[in-house]
C-alpha cells in the first residue's frame, strides 16, 4: 500500500505545475487535477507493479501529461454541471406549469426529476428517420451545430470567479456572439429539410432574431459602460462594490428579460416553431434522438438567458454585504433557477405573438426603450450619481 501512494499525488497544488493553463486559481481544474491524480497514480502503480521499471508509469505522471489529462476531466466536469443545471431547470419548468394548470406534474422518481432521464432513454430508442429529398449533409450539419453552439455557450457562462472555462476581457460579446449564431443556423436548416413549414420555421427564425438582437446589444453595451469593461468578472464586482445593476436599470432589465424569452425562443416569441401552424417549425423533419438534443438545446438557451440576466443586473455570484461567500456556484445557479422559474410564468400565462407583432415589439418598444435606458445611465453617470 506504500507503495501505491508513493504514485498517487493527491492534495498537490495544481498552480505549481510548470504548464498550468489559467491566470488565476480555477476549481474545476483542480478538481480534474486531483481526479487525475488518483485515477493516473492509480494506472501507473498498476503497469510499474506488471512492469516493474518501466518508462510509462513516469510518463504518466509528468507535468505536462497530468495537466492535459486534468483537462479532459476538467472539460467532462464543466459539462457534467452544465446538462444537470439544464435537467434541473426542465423538472423546474414542468412542476411550475403542472402547478399552473392545476396539476402535480411530472412525479416520475425525486418529485419527478428522473422523468428527464426517461425521456432522454425514451428518444434513444426512437428510429432515426431522415427524408428521402433533404440536403443530408446540411441536415445533419445544422442541427449538430445548433445543439454544439447551446453546449458551447452554456459551458463558457462562469458560475464564480474560480468556476470558468475561459476569463476573457471581452467574454460577455463573446458569449453573446455565439449564442446569436444559432438562429442562421436554423434558418439554414429550415431551407435543407425541404418542407414548406420547416422553411417557414427557418425564416421565422431569422425575423426574430433582427427584432430583438439590436436592442439586446444596446442593452449589453449600456451595462459594460457602468461597470467599465466587458470582463464578466468586472461587471459582477463592480455591482458588489456599489448596487446591483437592477436598480438604475429597472426598465433596462424588463427589456433584456422579454429579449432573453425572444432569444431563447420560448413561448410568447416560439413563432419559429408554432406547433399550432407549423407542425413543428423548423424541428419538423427531425425525428428520435436529434429532436430530442434539440429540445435539450433549447432549453439550454434558456438556462444562457437567464444566467446573462444575472450577471448583467443581478449581481452575478455575489450576494449583499457578504460579497461571493462560500459556495457562490450555488448562489448564481438559485439565482438563474429564479429567473426562469419567472420565464415559467410567462409561458403559462401568455400566447404566441404574430410575426409582424414581434417585429413591430423590436423595433417599436425595445429599440426605443433600450436608448433611453442608455440615456437614463449616461445621465447618471455624469451627475456623479452612479
């Protein structure tokens, strides 16, 4: 047994590593640091006890070897979180409409979360139907990057200051840059399933996404203004050194918060889908598992737009007086799951717009309204106030 932990190096400073890949300290790293640790001390025990001597055993457990297997591991753990949030804010949804409609709603296993898991094994075991006269490869294409781009920009959210993925100075644009790419990609394939309803889904798509983005990225800019800087670490601390962002901004955050709904696509502004019209929008020609992954995805977006809210009026991981405290992931998660649960709201007590109202929404009442919260902050800014 000595001689086993003799390989195992658990409880090692991971910013020692000569080839540490961040600038500050990063928890899931060196949780994936520590795992590696373990799991590799472990492998290498095993293959020097079998061959005793041998080259391997240290190869694995060198600097650069353990730091990029922590990352594999660092990257299935930052994944891991992410699906089991987005799970986690379906069963959310479910229960608050079952409540709305005067129901239980879903009650299969732990107050119902586990009816997740049986969809997901339900969709696996549904055929893979592709039609005979669809673009395949931009089919297939589209719908891979739909669902890639909502994991990728899900994973890049930071849930603290120690929990992220990359710390950008221009992480907020870069986030938002690839959460807006997924409406071209629906557009695209729409016009690849050749089926009328799936093009007009498609098309749908690309009119809301004009309606909402230009007001949205005003809004963006006017919270990086107050805070200034686009670094999420900055806009988070500079409302725990003054005010959440909510308060000068009240009717900025009213207008993000109806443009999040509109980015996620979720009821009032689903028009690119409009089962009621469509069929199924754009995911018409989509069957089994990718619908599934495409459900899973939207609802993805969701947990995004929420988490955009927090961070930008929120206050972010931080709370009050307290500043991060000791588990901020967990605050800005019940802070997201709050948020939604009011997106929740919004889809059981409203219907679908009309294309030409949420057009006329954009550019009639956001766009307006987004300037003059601008004006409202520059006002402030310059009278000292903020």
């Amino acid at each position: 047994m000595g001689e086993l932990l003799d390989w195992i190096n658990f409880g090692s400073d991971p910013m020692a590593n000569a080839y540490y890949p961040f600038d500050s300290y990063n928890l899931p790293f060196d949780i994936g640091y520590q795992l590696w640790e373990i799991l590799g001390g472990t492998i290498a025990w095993l293959i020097d006890l079998i061959f005793p001597g041998n080259s391997v055993s240290t190869w694995l457990m060198c600097d650069a070897v353990s730091t990029l297997l922590a990352l594999v591991v660092f990257m299935l753990l930052i994944f891991l979180v992410a699906f089991v949030s987005t799970l986690i804010v379906l069963w959310e949804e479910r229960k608050c409409l079952g409540r709305m409609m005067d129901r239980r709603g879903t009650m299969v296993g732990m107050k119902g979360f586990l009816q997740c898991v049986a969809d997901g094994l339900k969709t696996f075991q549904k055929e893979n139907v592709v039609p005979a006269k669809v673009d395949k490869m931009t089919y297939m294409w589209t719908v891979s990057l739909v669902i890639g781009v909502s994991v990728l920009v899900l994973c890049m959210v930071p849930l603290s200051s120690r929990w992220f993925v990359v710390d950008y100075d221009t992480g907020l644009l870069i986030i938002m840059a690839f959460f807006a790419l997924a409406p071209f990609f629906i557009l695209v394939s729409g016009w690849a399933q050749n089926n009328k309803y799936s093009l007009i889904g498609g098309m749908r798509a690309a009119e809301l996404m004009i309606s909402y983005e230009v007001p949205m990225l005003i809004l963006i800019c006017t919270t990086a203004l107050m805070a200034g800087s686009f670094n999420i670490n900055d806009i988070v601390y500079a409302q725990a050194d003054s005010v959440w962002y909510i308060v000068p901004q009240i009717l900025g955050a009213i207008t993000f918060f109806t443009c999040a709904v509109a980015e996620a696509e979720r009821v009032p502004f689903d028009i690119a889908e409009a089962e009621a019209e469509l069929v199924e929008g754009w995911q018409t020609e989509y069957a089994g598992m990718k619908w599934g992954l495409v459900m899973l995805a939207d609802y993805m977006r969701g947990s995004v737009s929420c988490s955009m809210f927090v961070i930008l009026y929120l206050g972010g991981w931080t709370l009050p007086f307290i500043g991060d405290g000791p588990i901020p992931e967990i605050v800005f998660l019940l802070k997201a799951y709050v948020v939604f649960f009011f997106m929740s709201l919004i889809r059981a007590a409203t219907g679908r717009v009309r294309t030409d109202q949420i057009l006329n929404l954009g550019w009639k009442v956001f766009m307006p309204l987004s300037v003059f919260n601008l004006v409202i902050v520059l006002l402030l800014m310059t009278g000292g106030v903020i």
